[in-house]
C-alpha cells in the first residue's frame, strides 16, 4: 500500500418504523460489535461515520445505551469521523430545499439529546444521491464536503490524485470497484489487500493516490454475518490510526484540489 491512502465511509441508518427485534439483530450483530471494537481495541482513529439521528432515536427509544455510549466516546475521542446528515434519510434531490434545511437541522438534535457531535464538515447525502442545487444550502450550513458515487461523473474525470471541487465543494468518489468486493463478493481482508497490491500499481502508476470504499454498515455482521471478523476488525487493525486509513479531512488537506463542471 506504498503511496495508498484510504478512506473508509461507514452508513449506519435504521427508519423510524423499525421494528423492535430486527432493530435488536442489528445491534446485537453490527453496531454493539463494530463500536466496541473501535472503543477498545485501541487502534487510534478506525472510520468515516454517517449515522443518522432517525437510528440514535431508536438506540434511545429502546434502551441501547451502551450502544450510544460507545457512539460518544468514539466521536468525543475521534477514533470516528461523524458528518452530519439529513435526519430521516429523504433523497434530498427530491425534495423541497426548505425541507432539506429541515431536516439537516433536526439531525443536530443528536447534540442536544444524545450529546453527539458531528466532529468534521462533511456531509452524507442519503443514498449518496448528489445535487449541486444543495451545495449553498451545505455552504450555509457550514458543511464543505461529500462522497458520492464515482459513476456519477465520466470515467475520465475519476480521481486517484486529486479532489474534485465545485464552487469551493469538496467531493470524494468512493470506488464502486472496490466497495463492491466487500458488499457483493464478501472477500476477506487478506484476500483485499492481495488485491490490492497487485492491481492499484497499474492504476496509480506510483504516484501518491488515494481511494475509498463505502458502504451499509450493515453489511458487516448483520448482512454478512462473518464479515466483521474476516474483513472490518483485520482491516482496522492492519490500516488504522493512519497506517492507511485516513480522515477524509485529511484526504482533502493531502491532495490537490481541481475545479470541474
């Protein structure tokens, strides 16, 4: 991984109609799992985290508090780096942007009732679904930067050395390519890396570069039952604390930035 930075986007998000014993698996399969580990395992800095306040609401609905605790301590401490987010997860495209403000704004109610505080100004958007219409409002707001889906801009303009900008926005590509190895094809962190090392050489050509891979949370434990042990804890033990994975904050202070249409 000479040369490599990575990111590491993590989308932890139930709807508000959950129910309360598929709520309980996840917890008890992914969230209690994956923030435990981070909290103890003493590894530094793990991941990116969107977590919406629809799924805080129901760790404190339903008396997961050691779930939110672990939550806490991890912001507090930044072994995660929380963005913020619309709280009940709409496809901001497809709403009215003064509900879009809405719903941004009741997400920071996870500060006022959790005591949980985006630590960085980034910005998930539900479904990664993108819309440069949304940029003033984020800019208000106070959020500079995304992730989105790198099929959403033409193959020539995919990034491995710089940050694509818009208007003074920061956007990240996560890479469909090698998110989808963990999510569709289930490949354990040894076979990763393997991969890894022999193919990006070919892509990055040497050069410093940088990618990021970006899923359901829930895929590690829940979806995939055996992924956290095969995949997630070898991953953060083996790259964390800035081995490899980055701050996607400091991915935009490393790299340069270019302005595209």
């Amino acid at each position: 991984m000479k040369n490599i930075r990575m990111g590491v986007l993590l989308h932890f998000y139930q709807p508000y109609f959950q129910s309360p014993h598929v709520l309980q698996k996840i917890v008890e399969q992914c969230y209690r799992p994956i923030f435990r580990f981070v909290r103890n395992s003493g590894i530094g800095f793990a991941f990116t985290a969107n977590i919406n306040y629809s799924l805080l609401e129901l760790l404190k609905k339903y008396g997961y508090d050691d779930v939110l605790g672990d939550i806490k301590y991890c912001v507090q401490n930044n072994l995660i780096e929380l963005v913020g987010t619309a709280a009940y997860h709409p496809i901001i495209p497809l709403v009215p942007i003064k509900h879009a403000g809405i719903q941004i704004a009741e997400d920071s109610l996870k500060k006022k009732f959790m005591g949980i505080t985006a630590n960085s100004k980034g910005f998930f958007f539900p479904e990664m679904a993108f819309s440069k219409k949304s940029l003033p409002l984020l800019h208000k707001l106070g959020f500079n930067w995304t992730v989105i889906e790198d099929i959403a801009v033409p193959e020539e303009l995919v990034p491995c050395d710089h940050i694509i900008c818009h208007n003074g926005f920061n956007i990240l590509l996560r890479s469909s390519h090698w998110s989808e190895y963990i999510w569709n094809k289930g490949i354990c962190f040894d076979e990763f890396a393997a991969k890894i090392n022999c193919e990006l050489p070919d892509w990055t050509r040497g050069k410093q570069a940088y990618i990021i891979i970006a899923m359901d949370a829930e895929t590690f434990g829940h979806h995939i039952s055996w992924l956290n042990e095969a995949f997630l804890f070898p991953l953060l033990l083996n790259w964390g604390n800035g081995k490899v994975i980055s701050r996607m904050e400091e991915l935009i202070q490393t790299f340069p930035h270019k302005e595209e249409a």
